[in-house]
C-alpha cells in the first residue's frame, strides 16, 4: 500500500452564509510528494467520531461541504490505495 500524506488547501475555509450561521468548507486533495490532484477521493467532516458530511472530490481534486454550523470537526479522507 502506498504510503502517501495527503495535504489539504483550504479556500475560503469558512464562509459565513446569513444569519444561520452556517458555512462551508472547500478545498483540494493532493498528494504530498508530488502535488498532483486525487479525483474521486472521499471526504467526510466527523464530530465526536461520528460523519456529519461526506462527499467525493471532482476530477480536479476540489470538494464543497455545505452547510456547516459552527464547532470543533475532523476531516478525513480516504481513497483506495493511500493511507486515511
């Protein structure tokens, strides 16, 4: 099994949307020894262990996850052949 550390750019990490307070987080997924994109990776925002959002990134590597209220979360992501 490859042994690669994905690392995450957070754009716009928390955008307040209104007065729910709510946000979303968005980023890319790439690998950490080349910086090439991974499509189709699964990402999940977790609190208390337990998923509150999950999605898939695009071709590109890029995620959304909406809407997000205000709190302490992980995120992990996983794909098939790289370590979480």
């Amino acid at each position: 099994m490859k042994k690669i550390i994905f690392t995450f750019l957070f754009i716009g990490s928390f955008v307040l949307q209104g007065q729910d307070n709510s946000a979303l987080i968005k980023g890319v997924v790439r690998t950490a020894s080349n910086g090439e994109a991974i499509p189709f990776a699964n990402v999940m925002l977790l609190q208390d262990s337990k998923q509150i959002l999950g999605t898939t990134t695009d071709f590109d590597g890029k995620y959304i996850l909406k809407p997000v209220k205000a709190g302490e979360y992980s995120l992990l992501v996983s794909y098939i052949g790289y370590q979480n």
